[in-house]
C-alpha cells in the first residue's frame, strides 16, 4: 500500500508542478490556459519521446552515443512513469 500512496502522491505532485510550469512549447496565454488538455499533451509528449528512446537503444545503440548520452542516462530516463520529468 505504501508504493501505492507514494505513487499518487508523485503523480499529484506532478500534476500541479506541470499545471503551475507549462512547458516552454506553450509561449501564448491560449496555449498556457488550456490546463488539463495542456497537461496531457505534455504527458503524452513524454511517453512518445521515451517510446522512441527505447526503439532507438534497441535497434541502433550507436545513436545513443551521437546524441551525447549514455546507455546508463537511457535507462535512468526509460524507468521514469511519463508525469515525471
């Protein structure tokens, strides 16, 4: 139950992190206003990008190093939940 609780409590923690700082994609007030649609796509930005940074660790580890990062900074990054930053 303890991981449990301290998951809701990351995830909420999130929550009002990512609706307080919007992404710096979102430069108009329209595009900051729209909170929860905001906060999704942003959720759903992270869970793509680590998607493909997986493919990529898996298929072609070479480009893990052209990018400048290592195999270890990769599964820091992949064992993240998407509301984590």
């Amino acid at each position: 139950m303890k991981t449990m609780l301290t998951t809701v409590s990351e995830l909420y923690d999130a929550v009002q992190l990512d609706l307080r700082q919007p992404p710096a994609s979102a430069t108009s007030r329209s595009e900051r206003r729209l909170g929860l649609i905001g906060l999704i796509t942003t959720w759903s930005e992270r869970a793509l990008f680590r998607e493909e940074l997986a493919l990529m660790a898996r298929d072609t580890p070479e480009l893990i190093d052209d990018i400048g990062l290592t195999m270890e900074h990769v599964e820091i990054e992949l064992a993240k939940p998407f509301w984590r930053r």
